[in-house]
C-alpha cells in the first residue's frame, strides 16, 4: 500500500511519503503513477508471473493517452529525496 500512496502524493503532495519523500512530479498522470506503482511492487512478489503482469502493465498504459503527464506518472516513485518516518498531513509552512 506505501507504494501506491508514495506514487500518488508524489502528484499531488498531501503528505508526507513512507520511508521516503520523493521529488514532486507535478502534472504527473495519476493513474500511469498507480499502475506502475503496482506493476512493480507485484513483479518483486510475483517474479514468476512477470509475463502476465507485464502484459497487463502494458494494456494499463496503453489505456491512458501518450503524454508528458503519463511519462511523469510512470516515473513518479522512482526519485528519492529524503529520509522520513511519518505519513501525516503536511502543514502549510511544508507545502512552501
């Protein structure tokens, strides 16, 4: 479940992510965020059903217009930033 939270608040920045804060992807699509997330995460428990899942993957962004905001959201949980142990609503002085 993070990586779902972690790719969407990437997007939007509600609050903070798990484990890590990740780099802001503003106008980053939400649903190519989701489906990648999750193709990931289930690749790393499911090795042996990579094949299925890669196709599913594949059909998922095929669904979702070709664009800067889908490269965005592909891409959303994969850049580190900071160390954090708390997911809380950020405070208006974090969101500046």
């Amino acid at each position: 479940m993070p990586t779902f939270i972690n790719a969407v608040n990437t997007i939007d920045h509600r609050y903070h992510s798990y484990g890590t804060e990740l780099v802001e992807q503003k106008g980053a699509s939400k649903k190519a965020a989701i489906a990648s997330a999750g193709y990931h995460m289930l690749v790393s428990l499911l090795p042996d059903q990579a094949a299925t899942l890669a196709t599913e993957y594949s059909n998922a962004l095929g669904a979702i217009p070709d664009s800067t905001a889908k490269n965005r959201g592909i891409h959303a949980d994969k850049q580190p930033l900071l160390p954090s142990s708390r997911c809380a609503p950020m405070t208006a002085e974090e969101r500046t």
